[in-house]
C-alpha cells in the first residue's frame, strides 16, 4: 500500500514538472497589480498572490525546482557516499577506520552551516544549496554502502571470484556493486525527501532559490505577513511540501519492504 500512495505521489510531482516545463496557465513570474490576492477564479484556480501572480503557475514550476534540487543533492551524495562505502566494506583495516571518521565528520558538521558558508563563497541559489545538502547527505550513503557490501563480500562467489584471479576492481564492478544497488535506491528515495525539505527550508530562510524564480519554500516565505488575512496563501505550497515528503518517504518505505520482505509491517 505506501509504495502504491508513495509512487503515485512522485509520479504526480514529477509529472507537474515535467508538465510545467512546457505549459503553465500563466507567466509564473508575471506581475498584475491589477489582480493583487485575487480570489480563485476560472483564469487563476488557486488566485494570485499579493503581486498578482498566478499560484498555479508557480506551484507547477516550484515542482520542477523541487524535482531538480533533489535530483542534485542525491546525485552529489551517491557519487560520493556509495564508493567511499564500497572501498571501506571491501578494504577493512586503517582504511576502513579512515573512511568512517571522514563519514563521522560530515555528519556532525550541519548541512545549513555547510550552505551559509557556501553561499558567502559562491553566493545564494538553488544549486549551491543542493551541493551542500548533498554534501551532508553522502555520509549515509557510505553507511549504507558500507554495510551492504560487508554483507556480499561474506559470500561464497567472492572467494570464488578471488580465487579466478580477479582483482579487486573487477569484484567491486561486477559483483558488489549490483548486489548493493536495491539498499541505495531505497536510501535515495529517502534522501529525496529529505533533499526536498532542506531546499524548502533554505529558500524559506533566503538561502536557496533566488527570486523571482518560483520555489515553495520562498512561496512560504512570501506570504508568511499574509498568514491571517490570506491563509490559503501558506495553504498551497505547504501541501505542496508535504505531499512531496510524504510521498517519497512512502516510496522509500515500499521499496525497503520489497527488498527485505521481513520487515513488511514492522516499524
């Protein structure tokens, strides 16, 4: 059941930014003063905001900033937690101790410290905030990786493949790494979730999408003065968020239940 709810609500917020890639109802950017908090009409379904953009619009292209910010960060992560967790589990030793205090490190320095410094090197945006959620986020990867291949690497066709002469790259490309791919594609859709609320919070904070580029968490911000006389304001976006959260941790909890059948029902 949640890898059906979780998956319908990914293909929904990937659909409505695929979709707003090529059409939304109106200009996501366009200012009408004229229609300033404009209640929901048949041109503008969710009205306007206080400069008289349309909400629809720009919670359409909010979905594909969404999509990209967490594409970027569990993109970044993967490409640096999966092997720093493979080379660990297959090395053992002073290595392996290295790799997890370098993992230690990461996850004790917060990812928001993380972006506010890059933001003061490279300046405010989504990318840059993405890279320093990525960042914070590869340490769970090599955890995961780490674990998952210690496991495969106890099995009877390693020391077979040993024996064949293959070296040590060859065991990792071709007998590790797949066997390790079903627990990093369940950490990835959990990391989504979580790439996606950082990048809301971020821009909520000012330190993420730059205006007037649309993002739920800078939608949030917007309208904040407007909570009590314009709540529905708020409302959209924060929907928004949380179906999103929600439906890729669902996604997340499906697919572990798939690959590990045991813990289906068990939280």
């Amino acid at each position: 059941m949640s890898l059906t709810i979780g998956g319908a609500l990914v293909l929904l917020l990937l659909a409505t930014a695929l979709l707003s890639l090529v059409w939304t109802p109106h200009d996501a950017s366009h200012i009408d003063a004229s229609r300033q908090l404009a209640p929901p009409d048949v041109g503008h379904p969710l009205g306007t905001d206080q400069f008289g953009r349309d909400v629809l619009s720009r919670l359409m292209e909010g979905a594909r900033i969404t999509v990209f910010a967490g594409v970027v960060a569990v993109g970044i992560a993967l490409l640096a937690g999966v092997p720093m967790g493979v080379v660990s589990g297959m090395s053992g030793g002073w290595l392996d101790n290295v790799v997890m205090r370098v993992s230690d490190f990461l996850l004790a320095f917060p990812a928001l410290l993380l972006a506010i410094l890059l933001a003061a090197v490279y300046g405010t945006g989504t990318l840059t905030a993405m890279v320093a959620i990525g960042i914070a986020s590869a340490p769970g990867f090599a955890r995961v990786s780490r674990a998952a291949t210690l496991r495969v690497m106890a099995g009877e066709y390693i020391d077979a493949a040993r024996l064949a002469g293959r070296s040590r790259t060859a065991i990792a490309v071709r007998h590790v790494v797949p066997n390790i791919l079903d627990v990093v594609i369940v950490q990835a859709s959990v990391s989504f979730a979580t790439a996606v609320l950082a990048e809301a919070a971020l821009s909520y904070l000012g330190l993420g999408t730059v205006p007037p580029t649309p993002s739920w968490g800078r939608m949030l911000q917007e309208s904040q003065d407007l909570l009590f006389s314009t709540p529905e304001l708020c409302l959209w976006p924060g929907l928004a968020t949380a179906a999103a959260v929600l439906g890729l941790n669902l996604l997340g909890d499906g697919l572990r239940d798939r690959v590990d059948p045991t813990l289906e029902g068990v939280r």
